[in-house]
C-alpha cells in the first residue's frame, strides 16, 4: 500500500486574491471578529443582542460557520521587545526594573496556562457545476482558452462569495461585534499554524 502524504487530506487546493479554494471546486472567505463580554452586560442589553443575533442568523439564506480558536498565549514577541527595551535604557535604576518585570513576566506565564481565543466567520460559496477545467476551477466552452475562460469564472464567482461577505459583515456588525475580513498571507498563516501546531514552540529567530 503506497503511503499518503499529509497534503492529500488537506481539502484545500489554493489560497489567492483572499479566496480560498477547495479541491471540488467551491469558495471560501473568513472573516475575524471580535468578542463581547455578554457576562457584563445588562438583563435588557443582553436580550438585545441576542435579538440582534437571532434576526442575523434568519437573515441567512445559505450557512456559514463559526470557529473559536484556543491557543496558548506565546509572550516571546512580547519579552524580546523588552530585552531591546532594557539593552536601550541609559538609566541604571530602569534596566533594573526592566529586567525584574521581565522575569516577573516570564514566572508569571510559565506557572499560569494563559489561553488567546480567536473568532472567524467562514463564509461558502458553490459555484454551478458546469464544465470543469483542467485548473480545477469551472469554465465555459467557447472560443477563449481554458485559463481565459477559469479566470472569467474565478472573478464571477468571487462577486457572488462578495455579496455574502457583505450580508454577514452588516449582519453581525448589528450585534455589536466587529468583522474583518482576512487576506491571502493572513490566511494561509492560520491554517500552517493550524496544521504545525509544533511550531508555535520553536525559538523566535534572531535579527
């Protein structure tokens, strides 16, 4: 039995122009967004948003899928701001406190689990089976060729995938919550953290 590679499991065939595409051929977009405290809301606010999030959802006529992302909060960025910080502070008295909320900052996050959550919106979309072209992206027969025509066929289809985005963006922006929607780099970064988590421990490299 010959051995599968990881990449044939991934649905994913490519990732441009903030779309992404799946090996059958249809669409998604992601939008970030973000959270609220609905714990420190009022009885009255709280029913609100929750009639707010209800007449978004019935104002849906296709699905759409919300994903929460938990990840262990990774302060390396954050400490080797700091030790540039200290390494630039003239005044003796400062690098000593620099370094001690450095190290406070470090005890602090080793002994504690500190979780980062992360909230998208995927957004599909289906194009009509038509005629499939050799890129894996529908086309038309007609006297333009096949990269012609999947290119037409891409961008009709990215108008449709944009009505939707532009149905949810107003939608949950009702409820209080802001929407932002993801580019191409911003895309695949979340789905090569999401398939090498490993990585999120590897050393930050040196300038």
């Amino acid at each position: 039995m010959t051995p599968q590679s990881s990449q044939e499991f991934v649905p994913i065939k490519e990732v441009r122009d903030g779309v992404i595409i799946l090996k059958d051929g249809s669409m998604r977009s992601i939008l970030m967004t973000s959270s609220l405290n609905f714990a420190l809301k009022s009885g009255d606010e709280q029913q609100a948003l929750i009639f707010q999030f209800q007449n978004f959802l019935n104002s849906l006529d296709f699905t759409v899928q919300i994903c929460v992302q938990s990840r262990r909060l990774d302060i390396r960025p954050y400490v080797a701001l700091l030790e540039n910080r200290q390494k630039e502070q003239t005044n003796d008295l400062m690098k000593v406190q620099t370094k001690e909320y450095i190290q406070f900052i470090k005890t602090f996050t080793d002994n504690t689990n500190i979780m980062t959550k992360s909230f998208f919106i995927v957004i599909p979309y289906s194009p009509a089976k038509l005629n499939m072209g050799k890129n894996g992206i529908f086309s038309k027969k007609g006297k333009k060729t096949d990269k012609q025509a999947a290119a037409e066929n891409f961008e009709e289809n990215r108008t449709q995938l944009e009505q939707r985005i532009s149905i949810v963006e107003s939608g949950i922006t009702r409820t209080g919550v802001r929407a932002v929607r993801l580019g191409t780099e911003e895309m695949i970064e979340i789905f090569y953290k999401l398939f090498n988590p490993g990585d999120v421990e590897k050393p930050i490299p040196l300038e």
